[in-house]
C-alpha cells in the first residue's frame, strides 16, 4: 500500500491568480473618467478584493464596485469612504 501526500495548491499559484485578478481590476479602475476611482487602492488575497481609499460621492463609491466585478471580483471588501460633506 502506497501513501501520496496531498498538498493544497501551491502558493504561488493561489499569489500569481490574486496578481491577474487585481491587474484586471486595477486596469477597469484606471479607464475611469473618474480621478478618484484611479486613485484607488486594490487589495486581493485568495480571491477576495479590498477597495481602499477615498471618494468624493456614493455614486464613484457604486462605480468602484462595478468596476471590480467587471474585472472579475466574486467576493468583494468595499472599505471605500465617501467624502463628508
């Protein structure tokens, strides 16, 4: 009887798909006609997207978050924070 130890998925597997799916985000964000939708921070680990940074209405705020899941975000952190005022 033989034995085959089964690894989960190696790292840099699960690192270079986080890598893909925050440049196709990052790049839906970069064609933006909105400045702070640029200006956004894009954070992925193991498939799940953070939004970071600052807008300066709901409506950017809603736009950031199309933007991610037309780049393929499935499970999404919105921390992005609307200006007061």
């Amino acid at each position: 009887m033989h034995f085959v130890m089964v690894s989960p998925c190696p790292e840099s597997i699960l690192l270079d798909s986080d890598r893909r799916l925050q440049c196709r985000i990052v790049t839906q964000l970069s064609q933006s006609h909105h400045q702070a939708l640029r200006k956004l921070a894009v954070e992925v680990h193991e498939g799940l997207v953070t939004l970071r940074g600052n807008v300066r209405w709901f409506y950017e705020r809603q736009l950031a978050i199309q933007h991610a899941q037309a780049g393929g975000a499935r499970e999404l952190i919105d921390a992005v924070e609307v200006a007061a005022g």
